[in-house]
C-alpha cells in the first residue's frame, strides 16, 4: 500500500480499488483542470504539490489553496458531485505522481463509503479555513506582513532554501513582481535572507 494512500484511512476495499489504478507522472507546470471546464477525473496526489488558482484577463493570478501528498481537489470533487464546471484551473508546481478516480466514482463513493464522506468533508473544512485565511491576508494585511508569512510557511516546507521566483511570489500574493522584488530587497538588506536566481535562502529565523 502506497504509504500517502495509508494516510487517508480509507476501507481496505476502497484503498484496494484506488491502489489497482495506474499511477501517472505529470511534469511540473501542466494543466490538470482548466477553467470552466466539466470534471471527468479527480486527483488524489501520491508525491508533488498542485496549486489551484484563479487568473484575470491580464494573466494575474491568486492562488486559493494547494495540494499536498495524500489529499485531493475539493474543488473538482464538489463540481463533480453537483455536475457543474470547474470555477478555478490546477497546475502542477512541482513534478507530480497522482491516481485519477473517475467522475462517476466519485459520486458513487460517497454513497457507499463513509470514510470517502469523511475524506471529503475534511478537505472541504481545510480548504475552506485556507480560502478565509486568503481572504484575511488580502483585506486586511498590508503587503509586507504578508510576504512575510508566505515566507515562513514555505519555511516550513521546504526548510532554509525556498525554491520559488519573485513572479511565482507576486501570483501567491496578488501583488506585482517590482513590489516582491523591493520588498525582499529590504529584507536581504537587514540579513534576513539572501537571494539567489530562483532561490530565497532564509539566514535569520522569521
């Protein structure tokens, strides 16, 4: 059993239904699900990280939430279970291995499986906390408060070094990459961090 899979505490017949699909390799930055678009399969994510966003007519984008090994899109699970088009578009962020279930299981599943229920409706409270911590941040936060935090939770993530762009930082933001750039100036400036092409090296805790 894939141990990510263990994770969701799934019935042994479900997990075995899961596990027989294949596993895909999806490079980083593919589509996975574009913007109103009907949902045929939902990803349970096994190894990489998925973003889903929001874009403007300009190319700006806001991420709402991510995807980490052992969960899924509540976004594409709920579309599927209301057969509505997606409201959001998901790309890989990093190189991903994922199992797609189908839409048709989906909707099956959450009436034969409790745990699938449980599953759904601990992704739903997640995501739904990240998205007021979102809307938080962006009405209330000024810019630098909020990079700061960015920051750490990527800390977290990745440790010392975060791989990540001034631009990949303005998307998450909703701000411009000049803003990102002089901000993160600011903090180089006071040995906070150090920056490097693609890398944001954290020196001094946060």
């Amino acid at each position: 059993m894939h141990s990510k899979l263990r994770q969701l505490f799934l019935e042994k017949e479900l997990i075995d239904f899961i596990e027989s699909k294949e596993p895909k390799n999806i490079p980083a930055d593919s589509f996975l699900l574009h913007e109103q678009s009907y949902i045929k399969e939902v990803p349970i994510v096994l190894n990489g990280r998925i973003k889903v966003r929001k874009m403007d007519d300009s190319g700006k984008e806001i991420i709402l939430y991510h995807i980490n090994p052992g969960e899924s899109c509540i976004l594409s699970i709920t579309s599927c279970i209301n057969d509505k088009p997606s409201n959001a578009e998901a790309v890989t962020e990093t190189d991903s291995e994922i199992i797609t279930v189908n839409a048709r299981e989906v909707n099956e599943w959450m009436d034969l499986y409790k745990s699938w229920r449980t599953f759904v409706m601990k992704l739903y409270y997640a995501r739904l906390d990240e998205l007021l911590s979102l809307v938080d941040l962006v009405a209330f936060k000024q810019i630098d408060f909020r990079l700061y935090d960015k920051l750490k939770s990527y800390q977290k993530l990745q440790g010392n070094e975060v791989k990540i762009t001034h631009q990949q930082l303005a998307y998450e933001l909703g701000t411009a990459r000049e803003v990102v750039s002089r901000l993160l100036k600011q903090l180089e400036k006071k040995n906070l961090i150090k920056l490097e092409r693609g890398v944001i090296k954290i020196t001094s805790p946060l």
